[in-house]
C-alpha cells in the first residue's frame, strides 16, 4: 500500500482555512528566502526544447512529457526542474557574485510513484546564486543550508502563531552528516531507513556527498551527473510529526565546475551529453560558479500545516486505491 493514513488523524484546518495558511505560509517563506539569499524573480520556461540538453535528467530513468511544436518544427519537453536553465540564465542575464534568482517552478513527472509525499505535479522555489570562486567549499553550502532552514523556521512560526491549533516547529539547528557518515552508522539499513533514523533524532539534518558510490559499492541514492558536484551537494530533511518519517525538503548544491564535470559524466556512462552547449559551457569554463537548488512548496506547506498528504495543500490527480484510503479515513484531497 503507498498510501497510508496514521490512525486516528483529522485535519486541524478547514478547505477554506488550509488555502488562507497555505498563502500565508509561502508569502512568509518566500520574503525570508529572496531576502537571506539576495535573490531576484525570473520568469522561467515551462517547457525546453527536446534536443537542448537543458531538463533536468533526474535520476536518468524519468521519462519527460514531450510534445510536438509545429511552429517550430520540433518537440519541447515540460521540465522535470530548472537545475541547468539557472545557472545559464545568470550567465545570460549579466548577474555578478553575490546575487541568484528565484522562480516558482511547476513541473510534471509522469513516472513518480504516488503515496503520501509524491505526486506527478511538482512545485518548488528553484533558485540558484553565482560564487565567488574561493567560495566553492563546504563552508559555503553549509551557510545557505542554515539560511534556507532558517527561512523555514520562520514561516513555522507564522503559521503558528496565525493558527494555533497548528504545532509544528522546525529545528533551527541543522545537524550534518555525509552519505557515508550515515552508512557507516547503519550498516544494516536501507538509505530510506537512514534517513528516518537520523532525522528522527535530530530532526533537521543536512545529508551531504548524495550520488556517488559509497564503501558498500552502491551510491546513497541517484543524482544527475551533470549540475550538482557530488562531493558538495545535499538534501534537507525535516521530521514528520504526523507521519513518523523524514521528509525531503531540499535538494540543493554546488555546481559542477568542469574537472567535476568531466569525471561524474564519465562514471556516470553520460559521456553523450558532452555534446549539448551547455555542458560545453560547464566544459570550457564558460559559465560562472553557482550554487543553487529547489524547494519543494507543496511538501513544505504539507510539513508545517501538519498534514498527512501532498493532496491535501495541491491539486493533482491521484490512483484509486490512494482516493478510497483517503476517503475512509476522511481525509479531503484537493
């Protein structure tokens, strides 16, 4: 079963109350976000062409949604995320160190798998800043990671205060730990299992170093070879009260330069995407250094408006299964 509904759970929020905290609590983010990162809205594409080399890969098995454009003459794909458009966008758009851009980004991703947390329709504040290039270290990502869950403490607080049936609180101290910091801990879990048993204790954790092998010979979990650098990249995970598990809220990082770039395509088997300019940019030291990530609004608005379900705070469209559970156990999909 995907889906599942803790015992005994009711929703602390009308329809109607759930929308005025949803707004709310995004507004208050998204002030704190722009404002701790030094970032600037940018208008942002929907769909990329076929052949640009500019979507998101995911994990590499995600098929996009393509469609024919006969204006053009060629297919475009609605985006899985903005990872590689960003950072050619700051190359574009003349941004100088120091100063990133936003977007509220909307996606598709037809072959997610549907339960509590996911859902084919994604929404996320995708950002992304330019370094100064000695900033390129694990100093730098740990400072944004604290201002980003900063951010989030805050929005916490709002909530709570506007409504007080609303208990949630994030931790603002962020305990970090590696991909093999955590294997090593628990050899005998899975990387899921990892997650929840760290994050149950400290409750706000920065997991660090996601995508390459680990000792055991098998990476933590999959990440694209060709935007974060696997050695300073991470996820933020936040505890789930409701549900009993961690929740990712984050996936964000350093840039690949070029050296990182050649050797996570290699060992990856994606040498075939040298070819796309914007990895040749990447190649050739074209594009500045950034760091840069997304922030999943559906997923945050479902943690602190203490909800048991992504369809609670969004609308998409879900299984049978998951809409009969939902429906016994009263629980309002949007």
């Amino acid at each position: 079963m995907k889906t599942r509904i803790p015992e005994n759970y009711e929703s602390k929020l009308s329809l109607y109350e759930t929308q005025r905290a949803i707004v709310l609590l995004r507004n208050t983010f998204e002030k704190q976000l722009i404002s701790s990162l030094n970032l600037l809205r940018a208008t942002a594409p929907l769909f990329v062409p076929c052949n640009s080399g500019i979507n998101d890969n995911l994990n590499g098995v995600e098929r996009p949604v393509e469609f024919d454009v006969p204006a053009i003459g060629q297919d475009a794909q609605v985006v899985h995320s903005l990872a590689k458009w960003k950072r050619q966008a700051l190359f574009d758009y003349d941004f100088w160190p120091g100063k990133g851009l936003y977007t509220n980004m909307n996606a598709i991703r037809r072959d997610e798998v549907l339960d509590n947390t996911h859902s084919i329709y994604v929404d996320q504040w995708d950002w992304e800043a330019i370094l100064f290039p000695d900033t390129r270290n694990l100093d730098t990502l740990k400072a944004y990671v604290k201002k980003i869950v900063r951010a989030m403490h805050q929005a916490a607080a709002a909530v709570r205060n506007a409504y007080p049936e609303i208990v949630y609180e994030v931790e603002e101290e962020v305990y970090f730990i590696t991909t093999q910091e955590l294997e090593d801990r628990y050899p005998d879990l899975s990387p899921t299992e990892r997650e929840d048993a760290v994050t149950k204790q400290y409750r706000t954790v920065c997991l660090m170093q996601i995508g390459d092998k680990l000792a055991s010979g098998r990476p933590h979990d999959n990440r694209a070879p060709d935007y974060d650098d696997w050695s300073l990249n991470a996820d933020i995970l936040l505890w789930s009260d409701v549900l009993g598990q961690a929740l990712e809220i984050s996936s964000m990082g350093i840039r690949v330069d070029a050296a990182a770039m050649d050797e996570q395509l290699r060992k990856a088997d994606c040498d075939d995407r040298r070819q796309y300019a914007f990895h040749q940019a990447v190649l050739n030291d074209v594009l500045p250094p950034t760091i840069g990530g997304g922030i999943g609004q559906s997923r945050l608005c479902m943690l602190l408006l203490d909800k048991a379900h992504i369809g609670e705070v969004q609308s998409s469209i879900w299984d049978k299964e998951t809409m009969d559970i939902c429906k016994r156990a009263g629980v309002r999909l949007l």
